[in-house]
C-alpha cells in the first residue's frame, strides 16, 4: 500500500505504445519525474507495456539513483529486462589497448 501523496506516471498513456525502446522515452519519463513534490512517492505504472528495451531500462535506472521509485504493473519480459540493468555488472572487463594487443600478437 502507497500512503501520502503519489505521483504516478502511466507510461502506455504517454507513449500510447506497448513498446519502449530509445533513451530519449526514458528522459521524458525522467523529464515528469524531475517536477514532482519533494515529498511525492513516484510510482510508475508498466500496464500495457509488453517491451523495454536495454537502453530505456539503463538511461531509467541512470537518471532515478537512488529516488525511492516504485514499478508497477510489469509484464515478465520488462520486469527481467529492468532486473538486467538495475544490477551491476558481474564481472569488471577491460577492453585490451592497441598497445595490449600488439604485444600479444608479437609474442604469439
């Protein structure tokens, strides 16, 4: 249960789309989010969304921190997705350099 005052952003009646897919929708998201109440739950309702793409996922989680933020209404495939990109990476990799590289091919 939700107590005090809520601000709920229904994203299938802003985007009229069952499908999110581009940073710029998450930024609109973030965009209603940054005018709330200081003291407004935000609760953002999944209804009728059956896609999310990585990069809308990521640029949400990028742009709500640490805001207490709650998600409803989320179908399986968006909830996994969301999961995907709110979690850290499992393992650091670092890319190898040009220099990296050309070592390994002349030791080869």
């Amino acid at each position: 249960m939700i107590v005090g005052r809520v601000m709920e952003i229904r994203l299938y009646e802003i985007f009229n789309t069952d499908t999110l897919r581009h940073r710029d929708t998450a930024k609109t998201v973030l965009d209603r989010v940054s005018k709330r109440n200081g003291d407004e739950r935000i609760v953002i309702d999944f209804a009728g969304v059956s896609f999310a793409s990585r990069s809308f996922c990521h640029e949400l989680k990028r742009g709500l921190g640490d805001l207490d933020v709650v998600f409803v209404n989320m179908m399986p495939e968006v909830e996994g997705m969301m999961n995907i990109a709110f979690s850290k990476p499992r393992v650091d990799f670092e890319p190898p350099t040009e220099s990296k590289k050309l070592a390994q091919l002349v030791s080869d």
